[in-house]
C-alpha cells in the first residue's frame, strides 16, 4: 500500500519538475504575483496602524509637579470621536491571595457626536476629582493603595470602528505620583 503511494508521489514530483524546466517563465510570473499579494497585504496593515486614531491617558503635569487629581485625554495619528469615558478612584488592600477594593470612586461621562479630539491639540483636560491623596496616604497602612483606572471608548471620524484605551495608576506616596500600572487598548 505504501508502496503505491510513494510510487504515485514520485511520478507527481517528476512530473512538477519536467513542467518548472520546460516553463520557467510561467514559475517566475507565479512566484512575481504571489510576492506582490503579500506586499499589498502588508502595505494594507500599515496604513490601517498608521491611519487610524489613538486616543490615551496621561497625569497632568503643573511647575514640575504632578497634578494627582488631574487626568488628561489627548490623541494621536488621525482626529477620534470620544464615546464613553470610565474613571475610577480606588482603595485597595493587599492580601496573600490577591487584591480587595476597599473603596470606589466612579466617574462616568458620556459624550455627544460633537466631541472630537484632534491630534494638534494638546491633551485635555478631562477630570478633576476633590480628593487629597496627600492627607489620605499619610496615616495609610502600607498594605492599602490607591489606585486610579481610567477606560475610554472612542471611534475613527470615517467609519464606525471602535477601539478603546485603558490604564491603570498606582499612587506613590514616598514620590508623590502616579505610577505606571499597566496600560493597554485595541
């Protein structure tokens, strides 16, 4: 049985190569054409990375210091359309088997069609929360943090794609700023 098929194999195989040595020119054009569909494929990659909006978050930065109360929104590549933006302040305590919310703060806004950022304007302003996390963090328990995470959803300007950003900031009461948690989006 094997012996068939290794024999018909073989025969296919001969036959291929007769085929490439009496028509190199027909191999060259197929290998031509499958070499450009794959660049046109990635050249469609990169525009769509490069053509489409990011929209993120940043701490607010004032004298040098940092506003801690103060999330700025801004955007870059192509202008974006702001659907919803989540910011949560949270109190969280560590325990051996993982993290417990304590505390939750949440702020939610919702934004008309008319919201657009560009990616020339300097990031906005978007949230100012009344909370010292100064006072706060002076008599905190080193095993309770302060946590800050902000989600946005926001769409291109041409086309009803959605995409979205989000991040997380742990306060740093010896510095006195947020730190980077983890950041991460579509």
């Amino acid at each position: 049985m094997w012996k068939i098929i290794a024999t018909y194999l073989l025969a296919i195989y001969e036959a291929f190569i007769a085929w490439v040595q009496k028509n190199p020119s027909v191999v060259i054009a197929l290998c031509a054409l499958g070499v450009s569909v794959y660049s046109m494929y990635l050249s469609r990659q990169a525009f769509i990375a490069t053509h489409r909006p990011y929209v993120y978050a940043i701490s607010r930065i004032v004298n040098g210091a940092m506003d801690l109360n103060t999330v700025l929104v801004g955007c870059s590549n192509t202008p974006a359309r702001i659907v919803s933006e989540e910011f949560s302040y949270l109190v969280v305590k560590t325990k051996e088997n993982g993290e417990e919310i304590v505390r939750e703060i949440e702020y939610q806004k919702k934004w008309s069609d008319k919201n657009i950022l560009h990616p020339s304007e300097q990031p906005k302003m978007q949230l100012t929360v009344p909370y010292d996390f100064k006072k706060k963090a002076l008599g905190l328990n080193p095993e309770i943090k302060f946590r800050r995470k902000v989600r946005i959803d926001y769409k291109e300007l041409s086309s009803n794609r959605t995409y979205f950003f989000e991040g997380n900031w742990d306060y740093n009461k010896d510095y006195d700023l947020w730190e980077d948690k983890d950041k991460f989006g579509n």
